[in-house]
C-alpha cells in the first residue's frame, strides 16, 4: 500500500501536472530555534489581501505576525489525514488546491503544531475494521510526515513539539483518535500509543454515553493518564464529561466546541460546563467551524473571548478543523489566515500574554501535564488487564 501512495503522491516531473499544482499562498518562511527565517529571494510574494487594508488592521496584523514568531500556533483539530486519503494525488510542498492546509499555507499563518485526527468513517460498527481503519490512517500520517520530513515532524508531549519547533518543523501530534478506534480493547489503546497516538475522543462509544462513564469507560479514562494519552470530550454528554473530569488526574480537552451561550450546538460548552473547565484547568479549542461559531471572523473571537471570560485566559485555545468538510468564517477559509485572528483580538484589547498562551502556551501546559500524570501514574500501577466483558457485563 506505501508503495503505491508513493507512486500516486510523487512529485511529478518538471513540467508535468501543471494543471493540478498551485502556486504557494502567502510565503515559505521557516522557523529555526525561535526565530523565523526568510523565505528565499526567488520565493513568492505573499499574496496580496483581496482590498486595502485599515491603517489599524494593517498594524495589528504586523503586530499578529511578529507576536506569532515568538509563541505559533498549535491548531488542535485538523482533517488532513483523512482528507490525503481521499486524494488520488497531493504535494503539500508545493500546495494543493484540493486542500485546505499545505506546507506554504502553515508556514504563512506561523503554524508551530498541529493534532491531526484520525476518524473512523460514520457507520462503520465498532471492532475489527473500526481499529484497522484507525490504524491505516496512522500509517498514512507517518508515510506522509516522512516524506515531507523537512517541513513535518511527529510529536506527543511538550518537549518533542519543541524540538521539532527548534528544529524548524512543524509538530503533528497524532489524534484525536475517535474512541470506536481502539475496540473496547485497553490493549488496542496500548499499542496505538506505542504507534505514537496522543488524544482519543471518547464519545460514541458504548462506554461513554448518555448517561455517563461505565466501569470499563473509567478504567479507559484511568489507562489513558497511564500512557499519557489525552481525553477529548468534544461531543460527550454532560453526565460523561463530569465524570470524566472526576476520574481524570491529568487535564483534558474539547477539541472543537465553543461558547452554548452565543451559539446553540451540541458540542459547544454551556457556562457551567465553561466554569468546570477553568476550575480542572482542562482546555476548550474554539473551531474555525461556521455552524458551531459563527459565520464571520469576528463570531470566533467572540467565542473565544466568553471562553476566555468564564473559564480563564489558560483554559482557551485554537482548532482550525480545516479539511474536515467544515464551512469556515470567511476571513478564516485556510490555514494560512491565523494571523487575520491574532489581529482582531489584538485589536481587541487582549493583553499579548493571553494572546500568547491562546496560541501556544495553552496547549503546552496541557501537554506537559498529561506527561507528568503519566509518569506518576507508572510509578503506581502497571498496565490495567480491565475487560469491558468483565466490568460492564
């Protein structure tokens, strides 16, 4: 299978497939350590924006740009996986327009980390095809992260995506895995961390339901912060995310919901829910998702200044959800437009330390805190040999 996706997404020949290419968006800069390293002299001008800007926009998005080198983005959803398994051919180096994100387009909207799902297809039963689909998705991110190793790097905890920024690669953390992934099997969980898995999200499963966590959906939770895997509770219950909030020793996520009180949707948290999220220190990623959000820019600052108003300046972060057939704002329709975000909510008022820790501190503070529970967790207790046939029967 490897060697056929090679053959379908190699680089075509000088000349070739001139039709299927387009040109890079905004620019090819890099980072090295904590500095951004100019794109060549031969390489694109950045795109021009579509009409004059506002003297103050202009400002603030130069402010954005230089407050992004110092603290990237780190987008907490993206559907690239699945996305690339659609296409019959794809060049993220030299940009795809059946894509929403590429390499020129992360590195024009400073992109310093990125989770990217992996998502069994709806109806597919839980089981055997469902943990193989997982797993030919893993297998899809690795082949595509190696192949574009001087752009992309595989990460799973705060030390790794440093690096890899350090290193002037962008960090894919792998997951969330939906939670049908690991077969009710806490050793399918187990070997897709080994595989380098680093959030599940635990709705739709029979042990994370309506009315709240099962035995075994605990005992999940509880081998989870054993391996420092993350939970992700976007589209869980209430009833399973307090409880979730109770088992869990290590912080936990909601990878794309926003504020219930703007914008009425299942998976958007209400001000309770918001209030618990500050009190456990977890994380709410506001999407870039018209239906969730808001079809404008400024909706999704508005989300996420109630987040950041309820649950705290550390509980608030960013999901792009770009390649997941998602309608976008349209100020946000690719990945190269978080700039265009830093810059209304500088232009807002927020203190650049909050805007710093939207973009990247917050989601380092989740990471280094899974990695330090799962630590103290092995000291403790070995692998659970929990059965969901045992506990849930």
């Amino acid at each position: 299978m490897a060697d056929l996706q090679d053959e379908l997404d190699s680089p075509a020949e000088a000349g070739e497939n001139d039709d299927r290419r387009t040109a890079p968006t905004p620019t090819d800069d890099t980072f090295t350590d904590d500095t951004w390293v100019p794109a060549p002299e031969t390489a694109p001008e950045p795109e021009p924006e579509p009409e004059p800007l506002e003297p103050d926009l202009r400002d603030a998005l130069e402010r954005a740009r230089d407050l992004l080198t110092a603290h990237p983005v780190a987008d907490g959803y993206s559907g690239l996986p699945s996305a690339l398994w659609e296409l019959p051919w794809y060049d993220l180096e030299l940009g795809d327009s059946g894509l929403e994100t590429d390499l020129p387009r992360l590195r024009a909207g400073r992109v310093g980390m990125q989770f990217w799902s992996l998502q069994v297809p709806d109806g597919q039963p839980e089981g055997d095809r469902a943990v193989s689909s997982a797993l030919e998705q893993l297998d899809l991110v690795r082949h595509v992260v190696g192949r574009y190793a001087n752009g992309l790097r595989v990460a799973r905890d705060a030390s790794e995506t440093t690096d890899a920024r350090n290193c002037g690669r962008i960090a894919t953390l792998i997951g969330p895995a939906s939670g049908r992934a690991i077969g009710d099997s806490l050793g399918a969980l187990r070997q897709l961390h080994t595989l380098g898995l680093s959030s599940l999200t635990l709705s739709g499963t029979s042990w994370a339901g309506e009315s709240g966590l099962t035995p075994f959906g605990e005992e999940v939770v509880r081998e989870m912060n054993r391996l420092g895997v993350l939970a992700d509770l976007s589209g869980s219950s209430p009833a399973t995310a307090r409880r979730v909030l109770a088992v869990s020793k290590a912080p936990v996520l909601w990878t794309r919901s926003g504020a219930r009180a703007l914008r009425e949707h299942p998976a958007n948290l209400d001000d309770e829910m918001l209030a618990a999220v500050g009190r456990m220190k977890g994380l709410c990623l506001v999407p870039f998702a018209a239906d969730r959000t808001g079809p404008a820019l400024g909706d999704v600052a508005d989300h996420m200044e109630h987040v950041r108003r309820v649950a705290g300046a550390d509980c608030v972060g960013i999901s792009g959800m770009y390649d997941t057939r998602s309608a976008h704002p349209g100020e946000l329709t690719d990945a190269s437009r978080y700039p265009r975000l830093v810059a209304e909510l500088l232009r807002r008022g927020w203190p650049e330390a909050d805007v710093a820790a939207l973009t990247w501190g917050n989601v380092q503070r989740v990471l280094r805190g899974a990695d330090f529970t799962a630590r103290a967790a092995r000291e403790r207790r070995g692998a659970s040999t929990a059965t969901i046939g045992r506990l849930d029967s």
